[in-house]
C-alpha cells in the first residue's frame, strides 16, 4: 500500500532508507501484510505509549511532507479509492487540526480515556461471535453486518507514518479506525455517493483538511442524479449533523457494542438518514 509514498522520500531522502536494499519496502509492506483477514494476533505500537516518536515513523522535512501532499492529493483525486494516497494526504495536511482533536479529547472523559487506553479497532480485537449473537439494531450487530455486507475489513486501515508526534499518531489512527462506525452510524454505504455524504460529516465534525477537500472534490465524480441528492439532501443532513453532533473521536465505540443504534444516535444528536442509500 505504501511503496509510492516510500518510493519518493528514497528519492528525497536517501538517508530515510539508508538500510539494506528493499528494507524500507518490506517496512512499507508490513501493515499491509498484516491486514489479512484472520484472527492473528497483530497490533500496533500505537496502542501504547513510547518515548519519542514510534516505530512506524518515517521522519519527513516541511518540502517533503508538501510534495507528498501534492503528490498523494492528485492521486487521491483521481482515483478517490487509493486509500494509501488519502492516508498520506490526511498525515501530511492536517498537524493542527490533529493538535485541536487531541486538546478535545484530553477534555472528554470518555475522549481523555480513550488517549490513555490507546484501543485499536482491528480483526484481534473484536468478538465477531458475540456480536453476531446481539439483537438486531444493536450497534454492534449493525457494524457486523455493514462490514459483511460492503466485503471490508477494519484490519485494511494502514498503520500512520508521516505524522510527527506520537499521541497526534494514534488520534489519526483512531480517526481512521472510526471510519467504519460512521458509516454504520449515518447508514451509508461504501460507494461513491455514501462516502461523500461521511466525508462531509467528517468535514464539520473534525475540521481534518482530507475530509473538507474530499468534501468539495468528491462530489465531482458523482453522476447528476446522485449529485442533487448530496446537494439537496444528503448534504445539508450530513453537515447539520457533523456540526452539532459529539466529536466522534470522543466515543469510546467499543464499549458501545450492545447499544442500540437509534439510542446511540440520540445520545450523539446524530438524526437517522433522510434516505435510504444503495
């Protein structure tokens, strides 16, 4: 997933991948690796604290993280399912308002322990057999069955590497570990229409600069019919909802499995889609 982002700060840098040849590839690979569908027991550095910076950092300048920017934006407009691009996008772009997200969960107690407890959303660290067994509209039977139904995994979201703190790391890992619960949240699916509509959610909700540039470029690739109903409909409830709802990296999601969705919602004064979206 990561080799063109790796591949350019070779040519930046050499230094960055000074070590045997191939290294910084296999390094680049192994989130990727790792994302298999199984029940393995992988995890991430980020679900606890280090000194310094972890792991997975690749150290980048002010020029290098701009030309990734460049590079990772025009890929990622091009081909808006290049999850790699977005993903270096959303490292490269958004430091402050990563600074801001951090700041709101030091001041949500459910946010302040989520920072503390470092979770991760991955295949390991769910029980798919207990939240197949929950009743119907709880949220964890309802995030089973978008994640069955849409053929994804919580295990395809790549590890950060550009973000140069290690706590802002885990807030953009958590941010896109989410991403799926929102989808479940706001009832959309995963094709071009219900992306676009999380994307503008996210926008209001989180401020993240790759949301609020997938917010305005994502409805280009929309075909007009689609396009009025982002704009007449599923837009304005998308905002209006991101606005007034809890930051979503407040809700510590896994302790939320057997609530139901619509009690969910109502506690996160997130309304129920105005349409039903396929």
């Amino acid at each position: 997933m990561w080799p063109p982002a790796v591949n350019l700060l070779r040519r930046l840098n050499p230094r960055l991948c000074a070590f045997p040849k191939g290294a910084c590839l296999k390094a680049a690979h192994s989130s990727s690796s790792s994302s298999v569908i199984s029940r393995s027991s992988s995890s991430s550095s980020l679900s606890q604290p280090h000194d310094g910076l972890y792991p997975e950092h690749i150290p980048t300048t002010l020029l290098q993280k701009a030309l990734l920017a460049v590079g990772s934006g025009a890929a990622a407009l091009h081909d808006p399912y290049r999850h790699d691009m977005v993903a270096v996008l959303g490292e490269t772009t958004g430091h402050m308002t990563l600074i801001q997200l951090r700041d709101n969960m030091r001041n949500d107690p459910e946010g302040y322990s989520i920072l503390m407890k470092r979770p991760r959303i991955r295949l390991s660290t769910l029980d798919l057999d207990k939240m197949a067994a929950m009743p119907e509209g709880s949220f964890g039977k309802e995030y089973l069955r978008f994640l069955n139904e849409n053929r994804v995994t919580p295990d395809s979201r790549a590890e950060v590497r550009f973000v140069d703190d290690e706590e802002l790391a885990f807030v953009m890992q958590r941010y896109r570990e989410v991403h799926d619960l929102l989808h479940t949240l706001l009832g959309m699916p995963t094709n071009m229409l219900g992306e676009v509509a999380v994307k503008w959610f996210e926008a209001a909700n989180t401020g993240l600069p790759m949301c609020v540039l997938g917010a305005v470029l994502g409805p280009l690739r929309l075909k007009p019919v689609r396009l009025q109903t982002l704009l007449t409909t599923l837009g304005p409830w998308a905002v209006k909802n991101g606005q007034k709802s809890r930051c979503v990296l407040n809700i510590f999601y896994e302790n939320r499995w057997e609530q139901y969705i619509e009690d969910l919602r109502e506690e996160l004064g997130i309304e129920p889609p105005p349409l039903s979206v396929s």
